[in-house]
C-alpha cells in the first residue's frame, strides 16, 4: 500500500507553521484541552480501509494500525468507553438502498453490512463490551446512537482516530464539538488515500474544530487517568 513519502509530509508541515502564524494572529488554534472521562472513538478500521485491493484501501497503515493498537491497550487499562464504527449497508445496490445518495459520489454499494470488508480489522479486535457502529453517512454521530451512548458513559472527551481523514474523521470531529464533546484527534492513529489529505485536514481541524496531538501525548493522559469503575 502507499505512503505519503517524507518530503512531501515535511513540505506540508513548513507550509502549515507559515499558515499557523495567520491563524493564530486572528484568535484560532485555541486549545480545548482535555477533560476527566475520556472514550476512544476507532472510526472505520474496518477490512475495506486497512486492507490492500478494495477501492476505500487507505495508505499508511504500517503507522496507524500500531498506533491504534497503543490507544486500545491504555484505554482498556482504564476501563474507558470504546467505540468502533463501520460504514456499510443492508442494500448496498438495490433500487432503494440505504446507501441514500451517496453512492452517485463514491462506491459505497461495495460496502455490504455482515461482510468481510465490512468488519473490523481483527488486529484491533473488539472486546465483548466494546460498542460497534454500523453507519450509513460520514460522521459517526449522523443517525446513530453515538451521542446519547457517551451522554449516558458521562464522557466529556472523544480520542478520534481512524479513517478517512477528510471525510469520516473529519466529520465525527465536527460534530463531537457540536454535541459538546472535547475533541482530541490522533495525529500518528488516522489516515486516507491521497497525499497531503491528512496533513491538511489535521491543520484545519486543529485550528477549528478539536485538539491535534501527537499519540504520546494522548498514551500519557490516559496512564494519568484512574481507571473507571464498572458502572
């Protein structure tokens, strides 16, 4: 599979410090911080994303599986709510999908509810316990129960991590500050397909929308944390 190479991550990132300076002149990339009762939401590490060969295959996955991997076991260690989500539908192709429009834009008939590219990557495996979202549009929140679930958990932060960067991610990272919770983005656990798309989006988001920080940051909070009681 594909990475973004170095040079062009370096390229990027000089271009962003530059663009930060405007930003930051004008009151944005404002810290949200981190609250007390955190979850960690895996947005669509599923076989069709991280797996090689499917037309939703995105790059990078050497780096974002193992970091993914890092925020489970501190997570799990503190006994803290955990969400995956999947994209994937009961009629990917029929005259009336559940697909909706989406697929006049891209090949979501691909994605067949109870498939193998469906399912989560067996490397991050899900624990009895752990919440898995079938979701029909970009955002995790977008017609599921996500919210209410973290409402009632009394969740104040969401770890976001996953795929795609500038779309799924994106969106759940938009509306997790909508529905007022801190967002904190992963900057080594997401990804997409083409270059440059997550340098961008990671910038965009962390002047707007939520907290971009690096994954030994988010480790560090998390040992820091109690870990919760089963209630």
């Amino acid at each position: 599979m594909a990475t973004t190479s170095p040079e062009v991550k370096a390229a990027l990132e000089t271009i962003f410090a530059a663009d930060s300076d405007i930003y930051q002149g004008r009151g944005f990339q404002r810290r949200i911080g981190y609250g007390t009762r955190p979850a960690l939401l895996v947005i669509d590490m599923a076989n069709a994303w991280t797996r090689p060969n499917h037309a939703f295959s995105c790059d990078d996955m050497d780096t974002i599986i193992p970091a993914n991997q890092a925020l489970l076991t501190a997570a799990r260690a503190k006994r803290i709510p955990i969400v995956f989500t999947t994209t994937a539908y009961q009629d990917p192709r029929g005259p009336r999908s559940d697909t909706g429009l989406w697929h006049m834009k891209i090949p979501v008939e691909t994605l067949l509810e109870g498939s193998p590219e469906a399912a989560i990557d067996a490397r991050l495996d899900p624990q009895p316990g752990e919440q898995v979202i079938v979701k029909k549009r970009a955002s995790a929140f977008h017609g599921t129960y996500l919210a209410g679930y973290l409402r009632a958990q009394r969740v104040d932060t969401v770890i976001i991590t996953g795929v795609t960067m500038a779309g799924c991610v994106r969106h759940s990272t938009e509306d997790a500050i909508a529905e007022g919770f801190r967002p904190i983005v992963v900057r080594e656990a997401v990804g997409d397909r083409v270059p440059g798309v997550v340098e961008w989006n990671l910038f965009d988001i962390d002047a707007k929308f939520g907290d971009v920080e690096p994954l030994a940051d988010v480790v560090r909070y998390l040992g820091e944390l109690q870990a919760l009681a089963n209630d």
